[in-house]
C-alpha cells in the first residue's frame, strides 16, 4: 500500500480564510506551486469553489504542477452551487438547498440527494486527475429512516455510474457521532468513510484513552478510505497546537487510531491510501484574545502532521511506499513519531507527560 499526502486548502487561499490564518500564499496560482514544490500529491478543495476560480483554469493548473485533486462536496448550507453568499452564486443548474426549519422529511431528503448528485457529476470534469469526492451528507438531526432512505438512493447511484464517494463522520452531518456511526454503518456494506476523529473525540467528550471509542474507531476502520488528520480533544474538534508538548498526548493517541485505519486499509487490500491534514483557520484556530492573531500559524502545523505521518508510513508500510513531502523552513521541530500500540492492546496508556518531559519538549522548540 502507497500513501498519499493531500494538501487542504482551507486557511490557505485568501478565498478560504487564508488571510487571517497567516498563510504564506494567496492565490491558487502560488498555492498549487508552492504545494509541488513541497512534494505534496493533491490538494483538496469544495467543489463550488472550483466554480468560483473557473473550472478550466484550475484543471490547467493543477495539471501543469501534476496535482492530483479531491473534492469535498456538502448537501445543504452556504458551500453548495445552488447556494449565493460564498464564492458566488447561485450557479445555474444547481438545485436551491433546503431552508432553514424545513419541516417535510420527505422534501428534505429529497433536495439532500438532488444536491449531492449535482456535484458528483459535476466533479467528473475532473475525472482524469481526481482522486476522490467527500461528502458532507444529511444534518445530525435526521431521523435514521430519512438517513437511510438518502443513503439507499445515494449509494445506489455511485455504483450504478462507478462514482467514488466517501461519506465524512463530521459534528454536523448525520454520521456527527461515533454511537451513531456504530449502529449506522453497518446496515450499508458498500458506504465508504472518510475518518475526522477530531469530531468524533469532541462529540464524545472524551479523550485517546477512552476504549469504548477506541472500540467504535477499530470496529470501522475497515470502512474507511481516507483520513482527515486533525487532532481533536474533549471540548473541542481542534487543540491549539499539536506539536506543543501538552498536546503530544492527544497527537498520538489520534495517531494510534489512524495507525489502526492504516492497518485495516492494507489488510482490505487497498492499494492507496490518502489523507490530508485539516487543522482549520480561525475560529477554528483559537486567537489571542482582542487581537485575532493566531496561537499557531495552521499552515506549519498542517505541513507538520503530514510529515509526520510520512515517517510513521515508512515504519509501517517501507520508505519506498511513503509520500515524498519535503520539510519547509517554517513548520517546527523534525517529527517524531512513537504513538505505540492500540489501549485495546494493553501495551500503552495515552498520558499527559510529566513535568520533565514537558521541559525537554519546550526546549526542543526553542532550539528549533
């Protein structure tokens, strides 16, 4: 199995809060060169924005820096074509999403599936250099009969056309929870998942120690295809800085669970892997109060993680299937990876370090 690393463009382009991410580029020209230059394989954008720069312009782009792309694609709100506010529209031929308060389950599901379709097919403009669509499906207060009539018609669909969608377990959407997920997925055999745990620790209100989620993420690992790696914690889907010794904990105990994704992956036998690291702009990012002025700068922290999970692919699955990410001038300390076993093994518990540890992390990055 080969991985491949995928640069997210959320908090990178001007266009998508990049600006006061403090991102070192701008527009999507410097963007996708700056992403060939740091060895990355693709970028991941929502597909209306692919409207908004022009779809002919960013397919040449993206071909001239020989960049793979996957779309993410959403069934309601402000980020779907049929909607106006951000990155234009409503674009013509795309369905109106559904309002807010609508109380017709039938007509919700319905406007739901009719978004959905108009934007996997709209992605197949770019068939000969996608990777994959990730779906945003449904809202966390469907009813399970709504969910699975949407999944029923939607799964349908991507088979009939030999679509390749993932559905992401996102707070939110209707797979928001990971109790949810456990009683849900399986009804579908053939519903793939895009994994973002950083959700799922948050709407548990837990921590990487916790063995009954270890036991839901293990369980449905052999469902998933691809991995957003943000690190979440207990009161909230993002920790300010990962690479900050008191979030090291957390680090690789998320770093345990997308180890057992990986696992999973080359025991299915899939040959590719991909994941993106999506730690998000501001608000997502927690600011210094009155100022707004990021506590990490996500461009580095992201850049970071993808490092890092290159070398830990190399561990597990040899140097010569891993990514070719290259370390830029800015994102910190060398990586170092040593998230241990599964809890479920018995072999490692995830703890906060003691003080001495925290000091030699601290002086790490100083001298870094």
């Amino acid at each position: 199995m080969k991985l491949e690393s995928y640069r997210c463009l959320w908090g990178v382009l001007d266009d998508t809060d990049g600006e006061i991410a403090m991102s070192p580029v701008h527009t999507i020209e410097e963007t996708l060169a700056l992403c060939k230059k740091l060895g990355y394989d693709g970028v991941e954008l929502p597909y209306k924005l692919t409207l908004y720069i022009g779809q002919q312009k960013l397919k040449e782009l993206l071909v001239t820096n020989g960049l793979k792309v996957n779309f993410v694609i959403f069934t309601d709100n402000v980020v779907v074509p049929g909607a106006g506010l951000l990155w234009g529209g409503p674009y013509e031929g795309y369905t109106t999403p559904s309002e807010p308060g609508e109380t017709d389950k039938d007509l919700l599901v319905k406007t739901h599936l009719a978004v959905f379709k108009e934007q996997v097919v709209g992605a197949q403009y770019f068939k000969d250099i996608l990777g994959l669509i990730n779906s945003h499906s449904l809202k966390d207060y469907f009813t399970v009969p709504m969910a699975e009539k949407f999944f029923e018609q939607a799964l349908a669909f991507e088979k009939e056309h030999g679509y390749f969608v993932v559905h992401e377990g996102h707070r939110k959407r209707f797979l928001h929870s990971p109790w949810v997920a456990r009683d849900f997925v399986p009804k579908f055999p053939d519903l793939k998942l895009c994994a973002d745990l950083s959700h799922w620790i948050n709407v548990a209100e837990t921590n990487t120690e916790d063995v009954d989620l270890t036991q839901v993420i293990e369980d449905l690992a052999p469902r998933v295809w691809h991995t957003h790696c943000r690190v979440g914690y207990d009161h909230g889907p993002q920790v300010a800085d990962p690479r900050a010794p008191e979030w090291l904990p957390y680090m690789e105990g998320h770093e345990r669970w997308w180890d057992a994704i990986w696992k999973a992956q080359a025991a299915r036998g899939q040959q590719v892997t991909t994941m993106i690291a999506e730690h998000g702009p501001p608000n997502y990012q927690p600011c210094l109060p009155y100022t707004r002025t990021p506590i990490a700068k996500i461009w580095d922290v992201n850049h970071w993680i993808s490092l890092r999970r290159q070398v830990r692919f190399a561990e597990l699955h040899g140097a010569e299937n891993t990514s070719k990410i290259i370390p830029s001038d800015t994102q910190g300390f060398e990586p170092e990876t040593k998230p241990g076993d599964s809890i479920l093994k018995g072999k490692t518990r995830c703890g906060f370090r003691d003080e001495e540890e925290i000091d030699k992390g601290i002086k790490r990055r100083k001298v870094a």
